[in-house]
C-alpha cells in the first residue's frame, strides 16, 4: 500500500481560503477557485461543474489543514476517494480549510451547490456539521473521528487505541534504550486515545520501559508544522528514545527527518493512519495503519448504490479497520516480533487482552 510522496497541492492563504469560501455562499456557486480540483476533473473540464454530471456521484470532500498530501490521516481519505473514482466513476471536489471558521462554509457551499455527498475528515468539524446537516436533509453526509447524530450523516469511527497499544507493543519489544517516545499533534481526547494505548502497550511488553511524550501544538496548525515535529522528536532522541510513535499530520513528517539525520543511534519511527513505511525505508518499524480510505470508499459506494444508512460505523482490530503495516521496507525490522504482535491481536480481538481507552477514562471520572 505505498504512497506516492510528490502528490502536489496549491498553497493558499487561510485568509484567501476563508474570504473565497464566503464567495461562493454570496453567489451560490463552487468554481474552480472555491476548491482544489482533482485531476479526475482537471482532465474534463467540461463536466467541472457539480451539478453537470448526468447522473455521476458527485463528491465534496473537506480536509484540514495539512491538505491530501499530508501522507497520513487526510491522505488516507484522498485515496479512498480516488478508488471511488477509478472504480465508481464519481467526480471529487475538495477543499482543504486553513481553520475550524472555514469548515461550515465549506460543508455548507458544497450541501448549496447540491452534491448528494460530502464528506468532512476530522473531529474538528464535528460543530461545524451539527448545524449544516440539519438543514440539507436531501444531503448525505459523513464525518470522520466524530460522532453526529442526525438523520443523514454516518460517522466514521476506528479504535485508535487497540491499534497504538498493537504499535506501542511492539515497540516495547523492539527498543534496545527502554525508552520510546510519542508526538503528537494536538493535544484532544482523540490524541491522547493514542498515547495511553501506546504507552501501556509498551509498558505490557517491558515493565521498565519509559515512554515519553509530547504534542505539536494548541490549534489546527499543529497538523502541518514538521519543523517543531522534528525538534521534538530531536529532544526526545536526546533524552533515549530509540523509537518514536508519530500521531501528527504532516508535522509527524519532521519526525521521520530527526530519525534519518540521527547518527550512530539505532532510532526508529512508527507511522500512523496510512502505510508510512516508504517514507523512510529501514527507518520506519512499522506504521498504526487506519484505514480511513477504506471507510471513504464504503460510504461513497453506498450513495452510488442508494444504499447509504447513516448513523456510527466502527472499525477495528477484528475487521482489519486498524493494523499495522508489513511490507518490502519493514519486513526485517519486524520480524523478530511478528509471532508476538499476532498473538497479541488475536488476545485483543478475542478478549482476553483489555486495552485501556482513554474515551471510557474520561466518561469514568466524576464531575467536579
């Protein structure tokens, strides 16, 4: 499942975005400046507009900053649109906002303009599709790492943590140090749904292990700033770690650059959400795949086939929604530890491994 590093984007402003975004409510249109258009649509210029189609799925997607090519978590949507386009025929438009203000204009121009589907990725849109949804009930919608409750919208959910504890296994094996450590991007419960995962995985592996963390930033731009990645992965380098599960966004790829510029140390990345491996080849043990492009996909061919039944999905361990990555660029690095890895997933699966979920820790603590 490689990736193909030079997927390209425009660079806008968020200011550009936000002001172009309020156009297109103004005038109830989605041209081409409104949205970044995939190369599907690049090649026929002449079915560019949503509602030109004769019959063809039409698509919106809304990303966060970071964009389709962040090699992660937004990526791993992209591909699954795409699959939808080569298998499907439906059409995508995009548009990745540079803050939480620009969601509800983006999901909302979309519903306007009339797309039958769309498609908002990440948690952080959640308010912004509360108060859209409702009001395009001819709409359908769907949302990842979010739960909406509505007629029209499925969310889509993974378990985080049974696939971080997997990981963080693993890397309690595999580190020599007994120190491993965690970035993430910004610090919400989803998060931190990681780390604790992460953290007693490696911790179930070798009781001695020290994990240490740290998180990006405060806001959206936490997801797309590899410069303060790499700078604490280089601290945490610093300080022992010889692996280092990344949770990030883009910014997990200034993670993967402190492992590679790493000299005379055996230091190791772990990927996340999509297939990472390629990034760094034999420096990469394995990645946490999520397989957001799958849940895209589904959702999509359920539209196409007036299927669609919204509503939560959950993806997991069992049904392979979350794993971790094996291939050409990782086989040797994890082959010693395979045997474990595959014994403790059917522990999980079956139950007889509990995996801490930091979402049942916060319902669990009482109200001050």
């Amino acid at each position: 499942m490689q990736r193909n590093p030079s997927l390209a984007r425009s660079r806008v402003t968020g200011r550009w975005i936000i002001g172009v975004l309020a156009g297109c409510l103004a005038f109830g249109g989605l041209g081409s400046a409104c949205t970044k258009k995939s190369s599907t649509e690049n090649q026929d210029s002449k079915t560019a507009s949503a509602d030109s189609g004769q019959g063809t799925l039409q698509v919106g997607l809304v990303l966060d900053k970071g964009g389709k090519d962040d090699k992660s978590f937004n990526t791993a949507a992209w591909e699954g649109t795409q699959r939808a386009v080569r298998e499907l025929g439906v059409k995508v438009k995009d548009v990745e906002a540079p803050d939480d203000a620009a969601f509800e204009p983006a999901i909302r121009t979309f519903a306007e303009r009339g797309l039958p589907l769309v498609i908002s990725v990440g948690f952080a849109q959640a308010d912004a599709l509360k108060k859209v949804a409702p009001q395009f009930p001819n709409t359908k919608f769907a949302i990842v790492d979010a739960e909406v409750d509505a007629p029209n919208v499925a969310s889509l959910m993974f378990a985080e943590h049974e696939g971080s504890y997997l990981v963080g296994y693993l890397a309690g094996l595999a580190s020599t140090s007994k120190t491993v450590g965690f970035v993430g991007g910004m610090e919400t419960a989803l998060i931190r749904r990681f780390l604790v995962a992460y953290e007693a995985g490696a911790r179930a592996a070798n009781p001695q292990v020290k994990v240490l963390h740290n998180f990006v930033g405060i806001n959206m731009t936490a997801w797309a700033n590899p410069t303060r990645g790499k700078e604490l992965a280089l601290t945490q380098i610093g300080q022992g770690a010889d692996i280092i599960f990344q949770a990030a966004g883009a910014s997990g790829l200034g993670v993967f650059d402190a492992i590679a510029d790493t000299k005379g140390k055996s230091v190791f990345g772990i990927g996340v959400d999509a297939n990472q491996n390629w990034i760094k080849p034999g420096k990469i043990i394995t990645s946490m795949l999520k397989r957001v492009d799958v849940a895209v996909f589904d959702v999509i061919r359920e539209v196409a086939t007036q299927k669609f039944v919204p509503g939560v999905r959950s993806f997991g361990l069992k049904d392979k929604g979350v794993d971790y990555a094996v291939d050409e660029h990782n086989q040797k690095l994890i082959e010693p530890h395979q045997a474990k890895l595959e014994k403790l997933r059917e522990d999980i699966v079956a139950g007889r491994v509990e995996v801490p979920d930091y979402y049942v820790q916060m319902k669990a603590k009482p109200k001050k």
